[in-house]
C-alpha cells in the first residue's frame, strides 16, 4: 500500500500541468466541510471544523485484485447531491429519539487504465461529524473479485494528543487499555483498534475515527503512515481463509450485485468536547435502519449474573454445593427477583460439552444433569424473572437453526454468544447471520468476544449489548482496572455503542491492599462504593448486570429474600435505576480524569459522577432540568471506601449540586419532579 502512494507522488513531479476538481459539501449547520479533490496524486479529501484544517490532504481508494483503483487521476463521471432531514427512534439506548440530519454527495468516478473501472464515492456531513464510503456501481469488469485493502488515510494536521488501543494483531478479544499517545509516535507496525481518539489542541475540540455499517466486508485498523507523516492509514483485517504463506492476503471476497458492493461507512466524529462525543449517536445513526417491525419482545433489564463471583450464594436444606446446579440458579431467581431484576443469566458450563474453544462434541440443546433447566424456566416464570444462557460462538453455529428455535419453545429470553475474537470478513458475515436468526426468534443478543461496535444496534434492536471492552472480569487476574481506565471508556470505546462492562463489585479495596486481596472467588474492586453505582448511570448497556455475588449484596446472611433493610449501602439505588434512556448529557469531564452524565428517563434526570484517583468537588449547574421543583437524592463517596453519605433536598434549574468525589469514587443524583 505504501509503494502505491510513493509511485503516486513521484507521478506528482512528472507531471507538468496538474489539473485538480474539487467537491465539497458542508454540514447543516455549515460548520464542517469536506473538500474531496480529483488531480494527479489521485482520489483525495481534507476536513475543516470552523476554518481550522482537521484532517489533511488525505487518499482515497481502494485495491481491487492487487491493483490500486484511486491513486492516480480518474475520470469524472458526474455527482448526485442531497438534504436529509430525518428521525427514527432506538428500541433501547443512551437515547430514544435520533436525529439523522446531514447534507450529502455522490461522486462519481472512472477509471483511466485498462480496467475502466467505476467507483463512488458518497460522503455525508453531519453537524457531529462525517462518514465516507466506497461504492462500486455494478459494472462487467468486477463479477467475481477481491479487495486487499483500501487507500484511505486520516491525515492529521497537526500533532494531536490521541487515545488508542493499540491490539498489535487481528485476532483478539478487543480489550485493554486506551493509551495516550502523540501522533507522531504512532507507528506503521501499529495496529489500533476502532476508535481512536484525539484532541486537536483548539479549545477543548476532539474528533474520533470509527466505521459503521459492516457488511460483506472485514472490520477495519488504524496503522501509522509508511512515510512518517501524521495520520493513520486503515488496515483491513485479512479473510480467515487467506493463504497461509502469505502469498494471497485477501480481506475481501465479493461477488457483484444489482445493487454494487459498498465498503462501510468510514466516520470522523466530531465534538467540541470529548463528551459530546460520549452523548453522539452517530455510530449507530450510520447503521443500516431495522427491517424489524414488532419490537415488542425486546425487552432492557438488568440480571443477574453467576460468572463474576464464582456461583457464590447461600443454600439451605440441601447437600449441594453452590455452583452449575438447578440449586444455584433457585436462589439466583430469589436475589433477582426481591430486586425486581428482569433477569438471571446463566454462563459458561449449562450443557453437555461446553467450551470456550470451538470444540466439537458439543450439544447446546442438552443441559448438564445437574442443571433442571425446565424446573429453572419454571421457577423464574413464576417469579417473573426471564432466563438469558451462555453459549460458545462456534457450538452455536452448528446447531443454530435447530437451537434457536427450541429456546424460543422453551420461553429462554437471550444468550450471550462468546469467543469469537475475530472481526474479519467471515465473522462479520456470523454476527448477521446470528442476529438475523436471533430476531426471527424473539432472543435477546449479548455478544463476547466481540469486535467494537459498528451501527448493529439500529439494525438489530434485539442486539441489546456487547463486550469488546476491557471490564470487571480483569479484576479477577490484574490489577489492571483502574479508576483511570474506568473514566477513559465513556470517551473512547463507549462512544461507538454499549459496553458490557459488567458493574456492580461491592468489595471494595484500595489500590495498596488489592495485590494481597486480589481472587477469582468473590473478587474485589479497586474503587469506591459511589463509583459502583456511578457506573450503572454512565455506562451505556440496556442490559445490565448486577456482577457481584447475592451474598455480597446482603449485610447479613445472604440469603434471599431479604428486607431492604439488609441490602448493602446503594442496593436499592441499583435496583430502580433504569438501564435505556429517553435523553442523555455530558455535563463536565475529560478524558482519563472524570466525568458527569446526565440521563432522563421520562420526567425523571439520573446524575453519574465518576473520577480517577484525585478526589474532586465537582460543582454542577442544574439547567438541564426543566421549571419547578424537583426532590433530589444523593449518593456520595462515604467515610470509607465501602460506604455512603445519603442525602435528600429540593432542588430547580437556577440552582447548582456541589458533588464530592472520593479518589477513585463517584456520586449519583437522582431528580424528581414534585
């Protein structure tokens, strides 16, 4: 790919007239425009915000069968350009209500070599950004073909402070940490994973590079430029099949259709903040819109959940052990249901030959024999809790059909399909297959194992949440999970779509008694009580677990049911909150330091204050709310780091909150109107 842009610089110096077209189109609110330029360097783009230059002259192409199509000058065929001004609503999310509001042109282009070959390219610009894509128009030199990789480049201009993951290979679960670094020092070996984030050092202005809308096509990386300029060149993830010496490295294999093939939205998201990047839709906007028509059985919730704490509950009047038994999963139903949790889920270890790898043998329609699963269908029924299971990606798929429709027969709400650790171009065709199987059942979908996500949650509601994210789980081995790390997600991996991080760790230790404390079996957290609730309000997941053991969650004996007053300090905050939102705010915060979000949920506002390791007075004004009286309940970091201060006051939009932060801490606020 390098060599491609060499040849085409040279092809610059030869040439002794460069004749250049340039196409722009601007945001609605004419504060971001694109310029895509047509000259003898080939197919290239920059993106001004408000003047200021934010990416630079950047290629665009891509290499069909070996060969560039887009880095040298092509003819111009003609441009379509539009006005969209649309809405559509979220079955579940940080919002309800979507704006999809952009301005857009096609641009159509012919190639001058033997090949002739036309391409499109579409770009919308957004007030919050801007997608791009490629299109390839039906056309009798592509019937059968395939797509190494493409030329498209984000170069920067200037040396921006960014925030990465940097995977260093394709195949991975996802997770670790986003790691600040310059620009300058991002290398061409590099492989970061989607988003990267950066801030443009004018005002508080940060921009993210993501994709959406992935289909018949890899996911994609960033790697530094061969030249040594500033900026990321996308790396496609090569097919499962490529040929293992190296000599064929296709990512992509299409056939052509009626309707062409088109590569995904390639988007720069911008914000004038880092939260407003945080509170965009714009991932999800870019999503192909649902062909779900009923959504009335996609139900959010929160559950339950075993894996975390080992199966740790109490168990009376039985010789059982707690762990992967009808015994277990009893007194997980009775904890979920005295909290009025819509869910239990059951994880790794329910049937016959479960496995984290794609081993065969497998039969995922036969429960172990500890495991009753009809008396446990029948009990959470009748306690009105539903059931979601654990599955392994691979041992689904060879019994999906067959599978899926018996969890629908048996009343199984959901599965959480886990270890797929890949994003290239056969997965991708997986997750479509699964989620379109899933939806013509009524099953719920959490993904593990998962690439980030890309707009999936417009075109499959059911598709509630996913992992990609480095969670909670990593308490149980490192030390990891810092409240550092805690504040950087809502900014960086979350602003692509939900993140089953998995809350609720009720055992709290400091970061100098964790190493001593640090378990698999009833773990512990290295933040505060008020950063555990916090994170029910500020990360994104309408399905959310309640990770920590039933006997954690009680002051006395663990065992459920209970009254509240034996539920541990914020229990009862954490059953009410809800977990898919009509409104959401970014109300203060910067990446890796803190952050304060504001959720609406009707008529009712939820605050989630969250900090790194420095304590902080963080004082917010209240305009957000509408006129009147609202009462206001307040959590905040307590005497110790397993403790709360309550506090109750009446409160107005002229008015301020004043919230204090432990370090490592968090607060919530929930408003009421009177």
């Amino acid at each position: 790919m390098s060599h491609y842009r060499l040849l085409s610089a040279a092809c610059l110096f030869v040439a002794s007239i460069a004749h250049a077209e340039t196409y722009t189109v601007q945001s609605p609110n004419a504060r971001v425009q694109v310029a895509v330029t047509n000259d003898a360097k080939g197919l290239n783009y920059t993106l001004t915000l408000d003047g200021n230059k934010i990416i630079s002259d950047s290629a665009l192409g891509l290499i069909i069968n070996d060969l560039p199509l887009g880095n040298n000058e092509l003819d111009f065929v003609g441009k379509t350009q539009d006005k969209i001004k649309d809405s559509f609503d979220l079955v579940a999310g940080r919002s309800k209500k979507v704006f999809d509001h952009y301005n857009t042109i096609t641009l159509k282009f012919a190639g001058k070599d033997e090949r002739k070959l036309n391409v499109n390219i579409v770009v919308r610009a957004y007030d919050e950004g801007v997608a791009l894509r490629y299109l390839l128009p039906e056309q009798s030199g592509l019937k059968n073909f395939t797509i190494q990789n493409e030329l498209t480049r984000f170069g920067f201009a200037g040396d921006y402070t960014c925030f990465g993951l940097n995977l260093g290979k394709f195949a991975n679960s996802h997770e670790g940490e986003f790691d600040p670094i310059k620009a300058s020092a991002i290398r061409e070996h590099n492989l970061y994973d989607n988003p990267l984030v950066c801030k443009t050092g004018i005002g508080q202005t940060t921009f993210a590079l993501a994709e959406s809308d992935v289909r018949d096509y890899p996911g994609s990386w960033f790697t530094g430029r061969g030249d040594g300029g500033l900026g990321v060149d996308v790396r496609l993830t090569p097919r499962f099949d490529s040929r293992a010496d190296g000599l064929e490295k296709a990512a992509v294999r299409a056939t052509m259709t009626v309707a062409g093939v088109k590569s995904p939205w390639r988007v720069i998201m911008l914000g004038d903040t880092p939260g407003a990047l945080t509170a965009s839709s714009l991932i999800a906007t870019l999503g192909e819109p649902t062909k779900i028509k009923n959504t009335g059985w996609i139900k959010p919730g929160k559950t339950a959940w075993d894996w975390w704490n080992d199966n740790q509950v109490v168990l009376e009047n039985t010789n059982v052990k707690p762990g992967m038994n009808t015994e277990t999963y009893k007194a997980y139903i009775d904890f979920a249901a005295t909290l009025g949790l819509e869910y239990i889920l059951i994880d790794a270890g329910w049937h016959e030959g479960a496995a984290w790898t794609n081993t065969p043998g497998s039969d995922v329609l036969k429960p172990i024999a500890a495991m009753d699963l009809p008396e446990i269908l029948r009990y959470a029924k009748s306690k009105n809790v539903g059931v979601w299971v654990w599955l392994q990606w691979k041992q689904l798929d060879w019994q999906m059909e067959d599978a899926l429709s018996t969890y629908e027969k048996w009343g199984i709400k959901g599965i959480k399909v886990d270890f797929m650790d890949r994003s290239d171009q056969e997965i991708v065709d997986y997750y479509h297959k699964l989620l379109a199987t899933t939806a013509k059942y009524h099953i719920m979908v959490d993904l593990h194992g998962a690439y980030p996500p890309n707009g999936l949650v417009r075109t499959y509601p059911h598709y509630l949440t996913q992992e990609g994210v480095m969670g909670a789980e990593y308490n149980k081995w490192s030390a990891r999970v810092t409240a550092t790390h805690n504040v950087t997600l809502p900014f960086t991996r979350m602003i692509l779509g939900p993140i089953d991080y998995t809350p609720g760790g009720f055992r709290h230790a400091t970061a100098e008694e964790f190493p001593d404390l640090r378990r698999n079996t009833l773990p512990y957290v290295k933040t505060t009580r008020g950063q555990a609730l916090a994170m029910f309000v500020v990360y994104d997941s309408p399905l959310q677990m309640l990770a920590d053991s039933p006997i954690t969650y009680s002051k006395t004996d663990g065992k459920w049911p209970q009254p509240q007053s034996e539920w541990e300090e914020g229990l009862e905050f954490i059953k009410d909150v809800p977990v898919s939102w009509d409104e959401t705010k970014i109300l203060q915060g910067d990446i890796g330091e803190y952050i304060v979000s504001a959720r609406r949920k009707g008529k009712d506002w939820y605050i989630g204050a969250m900090t790194n390791e420095s304590s902080r007075a963080i004082t917010i004004p209240l305009s957000f709310l509408d006129k009147g009286n609202y009462s206001a309940q307040v959590w905040e970091d307590g005497k110790t780091i397993s403790t709360l201060n309550k506090s109750e006051a009446t409160q107005n939009n002229k008015q301020t909150i004043t919230l204090k932060l432990a370090p490592s801490g968090g607060a919530v606020v929930v408003f009421k109107k009177k």
